[in-house]
C-alpha cells in the first residue's frame, strides 16, 4: 500500500457493525481496514500514513481501552460504544482518545470525528518530523558548538562566552556563525526559537 493513502482502521467484534462502518467510509472515499479484536489489529503492519482507528470499548480478550494503552501514542482513537459507561468514557478521554461515540452511530457525526482525527495525526507526523530534523541539525554541532550555542540562548555575549570558555572573542564569532548554518537559522532570534524547542537536548 503506498505510504500517502490515510487509512481508516476498524476494531470491533460485531461483524455486523464492522460492515456498516467500513460501508459508510469506503461510501465517503476512505481507505479501511476492519479487525475482529485488538490482538489481530495489533499484530498487523500499518502503513506509514496518517491514520485513524475506530475502537469498540466492549470486546471479548483485549477491551478497547487495552488495546489503546498500546497505540494511543501513535495514533488517533475514535471510542465507539454501545453503553453509556461514564467511567470508561472518562478514561479513554484521559488517556488521549480523539473521540467517543455512542452506538448507533450518527453517520455525519462520525464521518465529521474521522476527519478531525486524521487533521490531528497529520499535525502530529509534521511535527514529529520537524522535531527529528532539528535533532539532526543539532546532532551536526561539535561539542564546542553545543556549548556556544547554550550560552548564546542564556543571553551571554560574545565576550562572555569567550571568557566563559578560555577562548578568543573571534573563535566565538566563527562557532556562531557555523552554529547559524548548520541550525539554518536567518537570524538570532531564529535560533533561540529552535534552540528552545530543542531545549532538553541543550547542555
């Protein structure tokens, strides 16, 4: 399956219901996958898409909120259940679901937390992968550098740093200078902003 097709996954124990809902999405052009129960969804190989899963709360073997305990961090959780349980309403809101349906469904209500949810597991992947390019950049910093650079955002001076760190005031013109290229930074104020989205990996 090719990497840009966002899939629709649907985990319920109700064939009936699977059905129906796989229906209605493959009715409103969406890519859907449907599950039994949460080891089969579990033991399958998604694709490196945006995504969303559909999940029953009530399910013979793995409930739905343990098969979130396994994916929640990694994917955008639409709850769908056939009892009003207030509790387990409140822990898979908790615990980060993206929504939580009552059966039966309403087909425009669920069609409307669907596209929600793909938006956010497409925020989601953008900024994961802004994160890891910046990590790069920063990972390109000699060590040196790192230490320039952690003074630069502490608000130090050039001569400061020079002082701070036993060298001349030039050098640590030429370490900020490389810092600004390899961060791609177009100004100062540029790289304190990346600096302080990367501010647990700073010195």
């Amino acid at each position: 399956m090719g990497k840009d097709i966002e899939t629709i996954y649907i985990v319920d124990d109700d064939p009936a219901v699977r059905e129906a809902l796989s229906s209605l999405l493959r009715a409103n052009g969406k890519h859907v996958r449907a599950f039994p129960g949460g080891a089969e969804f579990l033991s399958f190989e998604r694709d490196d898409a945006p995504a969303c899963l559909i999940l029953d709360l009530e399910m013979p073997g793995m409930n739905g909120l343990e098969v979130q305990q396994c994916v929640a961090a990694t994917l955008p959780i639409i709850f769908i259940s056939g009892c009003g349980d207030i509790d387990s309403t409140v822990k898979a809101m908790k615990a980060g679901a993206s929504d939580f349906l009552t059966k039966p469904v309403e087909e425009a209500r669920l069609l409307s937390a669907v596209e929600e949810a793909l938006c956010e597991h497409r925020i989601a992947r953008c900024d994961a992968l802004y994160h890891a390019v910046l990590r790069e950049r920063f990972g390109s910093l000699t060590p040196r550098e790192h230490e320039v650079l952690a003074l630069l955002v502490a608000g130090r001076l050039n001569k400061q740093i020079a002082a701070e760190l036993g060298i001349a005031e030039y050098t640590v013109q030429i370490h900020r200078g490389n810092i600004m290229r390899k961060m791609k930074a177009d100004s100062f104020a540029t790289l304190v902003k990346l600096a302080e989205t990367l501010k647990p990996n700073l010195p």
